[in-house]
C-alpha cells in the first residue's frame, strides 16, 4: 500500500473515535447542554463495549452495550442539570471523574484480555481503485457509519422541523416553550442522543483501536472532542473534518515515533493536545465570531415559570 | 405534583446539611457496591470509613494526604468564586513537582548544602514558580485569545505528564539508578522537616492551616477578594463598578497555580523526597472535589481535605485487606461529588406538594 495512502487511511480510523463523540455533543451542544462527561462516558462505554463484545462474541452487541452505558450516565447528567438545575460545569466534571472510577472498578476483571483484531470492509469495486481504494475504501464499518451519521445529523439539524426546534431550544428556550414544546424533555432526549454517541466512540477504542482494555483508555479524546465542537463552530461537517485532522496529528506522532525520530517520545505524545490547544487558541481568538455561532443558551439552565 | 420552587432566600441548614447528606448517601451507595459484589458491606465500610482513624499512625497518614489536597482546593475556591475553571491543577502540581523537583536536584548533584529551613524554602518557592507559570499559560490563551481555560487547563495535564516522563527517562534519570526512571534522592537538607515523631506527617500541614487562614482574609477581610468575588457572581455588576474581569482572571489563575505548585513541590520534598513517573496520583482532580465539599469556603476545605483524604487511605486499606481494585476510592469521590450536587439543589430550590390540575378539575 502507498504510504500517503496508508497515512491517510489510519488518519480516518483514528479520527473516527473524535468524530463520533464530537458530533453527539454537538446534538446536545446545540440544544443548549454543555456536558463535559464526555471522557468519563467514553471510559465506561469502553468497557462496557469490551465486555459485552467478549462475552457474546458479537462486536454489534458490542457498539450497543457501549450506546447504551453512554446514554445511561448521560441522563444521569441530564436529570441533574436539566431538572435539578445543577451546574453544567461542576456535573460534567463530577461526571467525568466518576465515569474515570468507575470504569477502572468495573474494568479490572477485563485488563489483559484481548480480542482479535478488528476485519476491514473493502467496499467492492471501490477499493480496488488505485491510492483512493486502499486510502478510503476498505475501513471498519464505523468509520463510514461516522460518515453517515454526519450526513444524518447535518440533515436533521438545517433540513427538519425537529432539527430546527433543537436548534432554536440551544439559542433560547423561552419561546419554545411559550409555543408549548416540552424544552426539558427534548432538552434530556438530546443529551442521551449525545451520551450513546460518546458510547459508540469509547467503544471504536475499546474493539476496533486498541483492541483490549486498561485503565484511562481513551486518554483525553473526550476533551479533544470537546475542543473540536469549539473548533467546528457547531457544524457537523467541520467536527468531521476536525476530527480526521486531529487523528491525522495522532497518527503522524505514531509514525514519527515508529520511525525512531531523534525527539523523545515524550515530547511526541504531547502533540495532539498541544495541537488541540493551538487550534483552540486560534479559532477561539476572534470572540466575536465565536459569540455569533455559538449557540446562545449554552451552559446557561432554563428553568420554566420562574 | 411534586415541584421545584425557588426560595426566597438560599437554605443556611441546606448549605451546611448538604454535604453531610451526601456523605451519608455516597456510605450507603458504598454499601450497595460492596454487597453487590459479594463483600460484607458493614465490614468493608469500617475498612473505608473508620479504619483509617484508628491509631497515630493512620490518622498521621490521612492528614499526610489531606495536605497537598487542601493546598490545591484553597486556590481553587478563589478561581471558582472569581467564576474561572480552572480544572487543570493536576497539572499545575505536577509542573510544581517539576520545578521543585529540578531545584531539588541540582542543589543535590551540585553538592551545594544550605541551612535546611533555607533549603526547604527555595525547594517550594521553585515548586510554586513551577505551578504559577502552567497556569499563566492558561490565563494567557485565556486572556489574548479568548481560549476556553476549562478546556486548556485540562489539555496541560497531559502535556505536564509528559514533561515529567521526558525529564525523568531522560536527564534527570539518577545515573546510579540501575537504569530505573527516577531522580537521584534529595540531600537530607532538602527533605521537609516532620511535624509528628516517627511519622510521615510534615511541616505542610501546618503551613496549609496557615494558608487556609490567609486565604480566608483574603476572601472575605480584603478588598481584593471582594472584587473577585463580585466578578464571579455579577459580572455586569463588577464591570459596573469597574472591577476588572481580566484581573480576575489573572489572579484566580496565578493564585490557584501557585498554591497546586506548592502542594507538588511540598510532595516532592516531603514523603517522596525523589521525582519519579508516579508523583501524583489524581490529587489535582480530587482536590476539585474537596473544593466543592468544602462549599469553596477555606475551613470548609480543611475539612472536606481530611474527608476526601480518609476515603483515599480507606481505598487502599481495602485494597490490601479486602481485595478491592484501588478504583473504588475514585468510584466514591465521583459519586460523592454528583451526589453533592444533586443536594445542593435543595439550597436554593425547595420541592412543594400542589395539587394536580387534573384533579381539581
């Protein structure tokens, strides 16, 4: 395989994981709910992914297990600050170390066990294309289903009612609920939306990445995809296009590493979160332009008839 | 119905009360987890709870590990109170490590031997300058480029994780170490001096006491404090009356930076007296949760230090006595803290009983 093509193909699978979790977030981002549980969602969805894949043997059940945990301790979350009115940042934060706990507690028993390695689905015809067959043809179907579900979610948010109503909760969730839409209810579906695709992410890791289990597994990416969702301006096709250049940084890092760079590998690691704070830094310099596109009820509680 | 209503005025019982409830919640939660798993759930929550009060040894432990945890949450009471979130402070600690830790060792290689008080003092105050610039790093992106400090700050604690690693695989790696990844031993000169006979226990409690005492003038006794305050729960207020935001900011930050890089420096110098991989073991994070509580109030935090601590030593007594994973101390902080806020709802909101619509209709 030409190596161009071979960077650009692990820089999609390793993007996958950020591109998953930062389009769910973007769905509860833009209803008005920051959560930064992310990583503590990812962690438990990992393991609970791994566990499931291998005791069933079935990596769909798998992917479903991890949507599932996701979502369990997103609506956790969502219960405190949607209904409790607790504080976005304290919550997610409180979210985040729990999630971290928990996983290792419940992760013990899976530390050293490994499954086998993942297949790739070579989309017919497709990938026997020269450079772009090997590049972006013959993947794990999640990586494509990250496709998809950017797709899906663009379509959803500018293209239906629905999408719209969401859209117009994450700005300001007085009129809509003047108009007599449940803003609390969707405000919860759209966090548990978010929290099963943090599922789905923190599973990629636990059986298609790494493929096995340790402790603080998805080391930071669910604070990357945080990032990338400022970085995206809470579009999804820019949180995909973030995403792949984030696992492009990390790949790259790898392959330097690999290739016994005379930087130490210390100083390697460091660089997708350097990265990250770079482009946050960047993006984030014009405030005005953040202002505009950030969605506006962010962070802020909505508490009705007070 | 049930429903939730603001009160006229926040709860002074609830403030005080709520973290006792969740105390007592998280205890029974422990107690499920602990039955869940097959475990006699009164005995094991001796072992977490009651056990490391029981005899001078223990209970110099629990304060040995109170300290860094105390020392960080005093600095971040003041960010969180100036409403900056700051929830890099692993980081700033390990950087305090870092600086501390460097001072350390060059005086040590250096064969420069000063008065131990000297020694001790030049060891932290490099430790805080360590802590103080990480977090300056973070105003900075905060303050030029507008750079979410939530996001920034966090991000640190992976690059200062790395930093260590590189130091101690590399040029701080003590050459007659047998190879292994640490520093060579701190000269006696340099260790923090005991505060309790035959214990690990050191001179940083005592400082952190002081430190709480100061950080609570600060607070509440000083202009400076009041200003802070002001910027972090009416900032249209404090723009109004021409407090500054980005002083806030700054000194929240400085502040909160310094005091984890002293927490780092006084572990370096006190019961580790070496930089190795493994200096901090999440206390940055749990100092977060000491915070908050500590209702972000400096005696509070003392208290919720020694709490917090408690159920890390509980952790690990469990560990070796009843075979739990180390986790389970994490499982409880974490729960704790979500526990904590759910109860803390009950301070501004209370739950009313009216009488469904349907029905009186």
């Amino acid at each position: 395989m030409n190596e161009t093509a071979l960077l650009i193909n692990t820089a999609l699978a390793s993007g996958t994981t950020l591109a998953l979790a930062a389009l769910g977030l973007l769905i509860n981002e833009r209803a008005g709910v920051l959560n930064l549980g992310a990583e503590g969602m990812m962690l438990v969805a990992a393991v609970a992914g791994f566990a499931a894949a291998l005791t069933t043997g079935s990596d769909t059940l798998g992917f479903l297990a991890a949507a599932a945990a996701g979502a369990a301790l997103a609506a956790v979350f969502g219960l405190l600050v949607i209904f409790l009115n607790t504080n976005q940042y304290a919550t997610g934060l409180a979210l985040s170390l729990f999630g971290y706990g928990f996983s290792a507690f419940v992760g013990v028993a899976m530390v050293g066990k490994s499954l086998s390695p993942r297949e790739q689905v070579a989309i017919p015809v497709l990938s026997d294309l020269p450079f772009v067959g090997p590049a972006l043809f013959s993947h794990h179907p999640m990586v494509y289903g990250a496709m998809a579900l950017t797709v899906v979610i663009a379509w959803f948010f500018y293209r239906t009612r629905s999408g719209l109503l969401l859209r117009a909760i994450g700005e300001n969730p007085e009129p809509a609920h003047a108009l007599g839409y449940p803003v609390r209810a969707i405000r919860l579906a759209a966090v548990c939306a978010g929290g099963a695709l943090c599922g789905l992410a923190g599973a990629y890791i636990s059986l298609v990445t790494a493929p096995l289990w340790v402790e603080g597994l998805t080391a930071g990416r669910g604070w990357i995809a945080l990032a990338l969702t400022v970085f995206a301006t809470w579009r999804p096709a820019r949180a995909l296009l973030g995403a792949y250049l984030f696992g492009g940084v990390t790949v790259l890092q790898l392959n330097l590493q690999a290739q016994g760079v005379a930087v130490s590998s210390h100083l390697l690691t460091m660089l997708p979160y350097i990265a990250t704070i770079v482009v946050l830094a960047l993006i984030s310099r014009n405030a005005a332009f953040i202002r505009l596109n950030m969605p506006a009820s962010l962070g802020k509680p909505f508490r009705p008839g007070s | 119905m049930l429903k939730l209503e603001a009160r006229a005025a926040p709860s002074q019982l609830m403030t005080v009360a709520s973290p006792l409830l969740a105390l007592v919640l998280t205890a029974v939660v422990a107690a499920l987890i602990l039955a869940a798993i097959g475990q006699d759930p009164l005995a094991g929550l001796r072992v977490l709870f009651v056990e490391p009060l029981t005899g001078r040894r223990q209970v110099s432990e629990v304060l040995l590990k109170a300290t860094p945890l105390i020392v960080i949450a005093l600095g971040l009471a003041v960010c969180y109170r100036a409403n900056v979130w700051n929830i890099g402070a692993e980081g700033q600690f390990l950087l305090g490590c870092v600086g501390a830790g460097g001072m350390a060792i060059w005086l040590t290689t250096q064969g420069i031997v000063l008065p131990r008080a000297l020694g001790v003092t030049v060891v932290l105050i490099a430790g805080m300058l360590g802590g103080l610039l990480w977090a300056a790093v973070v105003a900075l992106l905060r303050d030029r480029f507008n750079a979410n400090e939530i996001l920034v700050s966090l991000m640190l604690v992976y690059v200062a994780q790395q930093i260590v690693n590189a130091l101690v695989f590399g040029p701080w790696k003590d050459p007659q170490g047998f190879n292994m990844p640490q520093s060579v031993m701190f000269h006696a000169s340099l260790h923090l001096p005991p505060m309790l006979e035959r214990t690990r226990l050191h001179v940083g409690f005592a400082i952190a006491l002081v430190l709480a005492a100061l950080v609570t003038l600060f607070l509440f006794r000083s202009f400076r404090g009041f200003q802070l305050q002001v910027g972090g729960l009416a900032p249209a207020a404090a723009r109004y009356a021409g407090f500054s935001a980005r002083s806030a900011l700054w000194t929240g930050l400085l502040l909160s930076g310094a005091l984890a890089g002293l927490a780092g420096g006084m572990e370096v110098a006190g019961p580790i007296k070496q930089v190795t991989p493994y200096l901090s073991t999440g206390l940055g994070f749990t100092a977060i949760i000491v915070c908050f509580v500590g209702r972000l109030h400096p005696l509070g935090i003392v208290a919720a230090g020694v709490l917090l601590s408690l159920m890390l030593i509980g952790g690990e007594l469990a560990q070796s006595r009843l075979g739990l994973p180390n986790a389970m101390a994490s499982v409880l902080q974490g729960l704790l803290l979500l526990i904590l806020l759910a109860c803390d709802t009950f301070i501004h909101q209370r739950l009313r009983w009216t009488p469904s619509r349907k029905a009186s209709a």
